[in-house]
C-alpha cells in the first residue's frame, strides 16, 4: 500500500496523464482500456512495467515524458483500487466545469485556432454534448472514445482517416491506410480495392498522414488547468 503522500501524487498525475483516456476508476474510458485488469499492471510492483509503456506509447497512446519517479507514483495510486467492487475513484465530481473560460478562449486562440474555428468547423459544439465530460474527452482525443457524441455530430474535420502515401516506380499510389508495419503497407483506394506493398527499409517511400497526430502531441503538453479551462469555453460555444 502506498503512503498518502504517494497517493496524492499519483492522482495528480493521473488526472492531467490518463484520466482522459482511462477514466477516473483506471476501468476504461474515452478510448483507452480498463487498467487494472491488464496484465502489465497486475505483474507491475512500483512502476517498471508500466515505465516503458508510458515511455514508448502504446498503440493509440502516445509517449508521455514523466521520469521514473512520477510513473512509481501513478503505479502506486493505481495499485490501490481494488480490482472489483467500487471505491472512492468511482464517485465523480457534480461538475467538471471548474475552468476559468475567458483564459479557456485565450489557450484556444493560442493552441487550435489554426486548425479550427468556433464559426467553422466548431460551431455550436457546446450544444453538442449534453454532458460536459463527453466533450472534455472528446476535444482531448477526438474520434477516439467510447459513448458517441453527446446527441450532437463530430466535426467532419476531426474525423478525416489515415491516409497514407506509397511512392513505387511506377507513380504515388494514395489511399486510406489499412496496416502498416516493418514488411508490408496496405491502403484501400477510393473505390475500396486494396494494395499490398512490401517494405524493405525505406522502400519504397511512404508518407502517412494522420489527422489527430497534432492532438495526441498536445496531450503530453497540456496542463490540468488548459484542460479544465478549454472545456469551460467549449461549453459557452453554442
């Protein structure tokens, strides 16, 4: 059992790193699996499991930049949920709207504007959703969690799909991107046919583009406060 000390530093953490996938229980959230039934955490003693995970990024989850000693913290507040039943974890906060929002439309301004607009691709996206968790977890990773979109349709914008490059001898072949690893790239062309292409190193040259790459960038800079301010402002949005 960790002391209190560690708890409360690994809810910290915790909060602002995982909640927004994980859920505020670690049993699964906007996208991201239940923690604590997976087999990484149930062998994990203080962390040096979960280190690299978090480290290295895991399929969706991007890397996150915390040093030995926060993810002993994380992995010491996880620890202490029980895996069944319910506990403390379980009980949400009435509101979540506890953002300043005027400095919500300032970071907006700052951080998205260049990608999005609250008359454009934004608009009424406050009206959206009828719980303001559902949009938190939804401009955090966009495209990416369970619970559909409040009533309201995402932003086609944010739901744009992986699209990926091949350039053979022949010419650049482009399409939806269906797999990509070490050997092979494999793309469905506009008229759902797909292509199998063998990779052998940097050949031939692919070129992926993902549209929520630059938001699962954000996800390791944001601060608590960003996040709770900026959906304090989405919510005004109507």
């Amino acid at each position: 059992m960790a002391d209190a000390a560690t708890l409360d530093r690994g809810k910290a953490l915790y909060g602002v790193h995982c909640n927004f996938c994980h859920g505020s229980d670690a049993r699964g959230g906007e996208g991201g699996p239940n923690l604590l039934r997976t087999e990484i955490l149930l062998k994990d003693m203080k962390g040096e499991l979960l280190l690299p995970v978090v480290r290295n990024g895991k399929g969706e989850m991007p890397p996150f930049n915390l040093n030995e000693t926060q993810v002993a913290d994380i992995a010491g507040f996880l620890h202490n949920f029980p895996v069944a039943g319910y506990d403390a974890s379980r009980n949400p906060p009435p509101s979540i709207l506890v953002g300043d929002s005027k400095a919500g439309e300032v970071y907006f301004a700052k951080a998205c504007a260049k990608c999005h607009s609250t008359s454009g691709d934004l608009k009424g996206i406050g009206a959206k959703f009828s719980d303001p968790k559902q949009l938190q977890q939804y401009w955090l990773m966009p495209g990416g969690g369970r619970g559909g979109f409040g009533g309201g349709a995402a932003p086609p914008s944010l739901l744009k799909p992986v699209t990926v490059a091949v350039t053979t001898g022949s010419g650049v072949i482009e399409g939806r991107l269906v797999r990509i690893d070490d050997f092979i790239v494999v793309l469905a062309e506009a008229d759902g046919s797909q292509r199998t292409f063998t990779r052998r190193g940097d050949t031939p040259k692919v070129v992926v583009n993902e549209p929520l790459k630059p938001h699962k960038e954000l996800l390791r800079v944001y601060s608590d406060d960003d996040i709770h301010n900026v959906t304090s402002y989405l919510v005004t949005v109507k």
